[in-house]
C-alpha cells in the first residue's frame, strides 16, 4: 500500500460523490485503501471482508495476479486504438471467448464502458432492428416497477425505482412497466425461486391489448432484480414473459449486468433459468470491475437485421470512444482465464447450499422480516423504523463496516453478493457479521 493512500485528506469537499449521503460521509468518511482477494484494508489498516464484491463486480475477487499482469502489458504496448473504422486483435479475440461462453443463440458483442450504457445501447438497438426490418412503428419499451437498469435516461426510463426517476423530468416517451413481482405476504423466507406470481408476467397481455403488439420494440427485466432489493423471479415467471414475447414479436431483453459472469452458479442468468433472451445487457463481472467496460450480447437474428444496404456505410449509428478499449480487453481477458482456471462461473452452485443455510439462520434475529436468496446472492429485508426508512439498514451498513465487514443496503433490505472465490468459513463469518449488527442496531 503506497503511503498517499494511507492518509485520509483533509478536505473532501470537491468530490461530489455519487449515490452518496455525502455529507454524513464527508463527517465519518469510510476509506479504503488497498484490497486483495476477499478483503479490502481501509486506511487505518483494518481488514475488511468484502460481502458484495466492490458493487456487485468483483466475482474473482481482488487484485488477481493474471488480470493485473494483463492491465500492466497492454498498457505498455497499445494504450488506445480508435473504436470507429479501426480495430485491434484483442476485441476480436475477447469477442470469441465471450460468445464462446454466452447463453447459446448469442452471436455478437458490442461494447460499452458500463452497465448503463449497455442499457440504453440494447434499447436502442431494438428500436433500431424493428426499424431496419421496415416494422419501424414498434418503438415503445416495456420495463417493471422496482426495476434497476443504471442511471441513463432510457434506463432511468424503463427502470422502476422512483428516486432515480422522480428528480429527473419526464424521461423518455412511449414507456410501460410490468407489475414488480415482490410478494412477501405469500413468498416471505423462500429459498431459492419462489412459488408464488408466474401470472403477473400476464400482465404483459394487459399492456399489449393497451398499446397494440405493433407498437412495442422490447420488454426489458433483470432476470433477478438485485439493485432494488434482491426480487427473484416466480417460477416459470421468466418462461411465460418470453412466451408472450415471441408471441407478439417483441424482442426480450435481460438485463444481465449483475447476474451475468457466475453470480448465480451458471455463466449466465440465461443459463440458470433455461429462458432465451434476443438481448444480454453485461458489464461489472466481464472485467471484474477493474477497468470499466461492458458488452451487450445480441442473436444473430438482430446482428444480421442492420448488415444490409451498401457495404462502405456504417450499419448502427452507435458507439462509444472507448468501445473495446484494448486495456479494458486484456483486463476482460486476464478475468475470463482466471474464471476459468479456478472454475468461477459455475462455483456459485456448489457454494449456493452453504450460503442458503447460513443466510436463513438469521431468521428470528431483531428485525428480520424476510430472507431470500438465489445462487450467490442474498437479501435480508428489515422492518423499516416507523418514520425513517431506511435508516435501520444504513446503521447495520456503517457498523457491519466498523466491525470489518461489506455490505450493501437499498432502502430496508441487506443485500449480500460475495466474490465467487469466497471460502464456506468466511461465508460464515459474512454472517455473523450481519448477525452481530442486527444485534447491535436500534
Ligand atoms: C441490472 C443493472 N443494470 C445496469 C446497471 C448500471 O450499471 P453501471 O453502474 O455500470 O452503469 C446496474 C448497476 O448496478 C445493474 O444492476
């Protein structure tokens, strides 16, 4: 650890920091300093176990030696190639190894610099297609209540949380959204996929009978919705969704940027529900979140739409300076080789049991009015304090991190996401973390 970032500074006051109550942090700051595989050290030098893997990102754990190596080699031999009309090897070969490991139908990648960007790239390459196959009236997008689809105005647009949207103007015309599928009255405390609510994917027949079929480009949802809270899906509530997509000819879209890369103990989201999406949305998890980039995977279907008309003229007005950055390629390369060395995008699977049974011993603890948990992700929803939501997690938040632990809170609700590499002991020490704080809040 240099010694620069040993030392707090002492005046924080240029960084607007973002999605931050930056002045109760600017009075309590929590820093951090260095990190290495499931910790972080925070600038006084304590260990930190990371219970979310940075922000849902870092599913190989930190500071690994194949991704750095990568990081430090490209930089010194091609820094930056332009994106547009010019190419280097190392997209292309990314590319490959990533379609070789998406969800089967998937063809072809696109670039971005994040999840939100990704976003607003699939949306506009569902209006796009419809438009390129002469069918240029379906331009409406369908999202769900409680949806989080990153902060750029078409996924503010069809996300569902009403923070993100309310400050915001009116946002993109022609948008919809699905009924959220958070039932706790009749789903509270189930493992894994819950039972109740396939029929609010229905609901889908409702806004197609509203607008017409021949007005909608895309339906897009989080397969699991983490940012908001951890809402799994019904089962059979992402079969019916696509059902009735393909029945009207409206491309789905899922928006993989949390659960893509092993989140849930398959490669994909996709994978783990047997559900074909047109559409993959992905970042966070490709490059391990150490050097920003993401990658929205598309059927050659909807490749194929846009690869007409004469050859010398660009296909897709879209695109990003930093599209397929060569550093951001060798980090996403440096990351798949250690997924796959030490078997990352399916371990959640063997490490999902253990976890279950850990999270749901916290049933009964002060506070705890539901638990949930699918592959390697888990929530704790807490009993809001009459007046002041989400203050009770935010106190469980700041003292899980004096006492050495990550965690990441939404409203009331706890929400846990580890590195893949997590061990069964340290699942258990997450715990008692949690444990520990629910004990101690008021
Ligand atoms: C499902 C989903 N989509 C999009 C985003 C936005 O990603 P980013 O913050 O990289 O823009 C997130 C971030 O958490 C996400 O969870």
């Amino acid at each position: 650890m240099s010694n620069r970032l040993k030392v707090t500074p002492n005046d924080l006051n240029a960084f607007w920091m973002p999605f931050t109550a930056n002045r109760q942090f600017k009075q309590a700051p929590r820093m951090l300093a260095a990190a290495k595989d499931m910790h972080y050290t925070a600038t006084d030098g304590r260990k930190i176990l990371d219970g979310t893997a940075g922000l849902w990102c870092v599913n190989a754990g930190h500071c690994r030696p194949k991704i750095t190596e990568a990081i430090q080699h490209q930089a010194a031999e091609l820094d930056y190639a332009p994106a547009f009309q010019m190419g280097h090897p190392i997209v292309f070969e990314l590319s490959n190894r990533l379609i070789d490991i998406a969800p089967e139908g998937m063809e072809h990648v696109f670039y971005t610099n994040s999840g939100s960007e990704s976003v607003d790239t699939a949306l506009k390459m569902a209006i796009a297609y419809h438009r390129a196959r002469g069918d240029g009236s379906r331009t409406r997008l369908i999202g769900r209540e409680r949806g989080y689809h990153g902060v750029n105005f078409g996924g503010i647009s069809v996300g569902g949380i009403v923070n993100n949207r309310k400050m915001f103007g009116t946002l993109l015309t022609g948008v919809d959204h699905l009924p959220h599928t958070h039932l706790p009255a009749k789903n509270a405390f189930t493992r894994g996929v819950p039972e109740h609510g396939a029929e609010l994917a229905d609901e889908l027949e409702r806004i197609v009978a509203l607008h017409d079929a021949s007005t909608i480009a895309a339906v897009i949802v989080e397969p699991v919705a983490g940012s908001t809270g951890v809402l799994i899906p019904p089962k059979g509530y992402l079969q019916r969704l696509r059902e009735i997509c393909t029945k009207h000819g409206i491309l789905l879209i899922f928006d993989e940027v949390i659960t893509g890369f092993g989140r849930l103990g398959t490669p994909f989201a996709a994978d783990y529900f047997g559900v074909k999406p047109d559409i993959i949305t992905t970042a966070k998890g490709v490059s391990n979140g150490v050097i920003p980039m993401g990658a929205v995977f598309v059927t050659k279907q909807i490749h194929d739409a846009f690869m007409t008309g004469p050859e010398h003229l660009i296909e897709f007005f879209h695109g990003y300076t930093y599209s397929g950055n060569p550093i951001a390629c060798a980090a996403a390369l440096g990351t798949l080789d250690t997924y796959k060395e030490e078997g990352l995008l399916t371990r959640g699977a063997e490490l999902a049991p253990h976890f279950e049974e850990a999270l749901h011993s916290l049933k009964g603890e002060p506070h705890v009015i539901d638990i949930r948990n699918i592959g390697m992700v888990g929530a704790i929803e807490l009993e809001p304090i009459a007046g002041s939501p989400s203050k009770r997690a935010f106190q469980a938040f700041v003292k899980a991190f004096e006492k050495g632990a990550l965690i990441r809170t939404t409203g009331d609700i706890i929400a846990l996401s580890p590195p893949l590499i997590i061990t069964k002991g340290q699942i258990d020490e997450l715990i008692d973390h949690v444990r520990e704080v629910l004990r101690a809040v008021d």
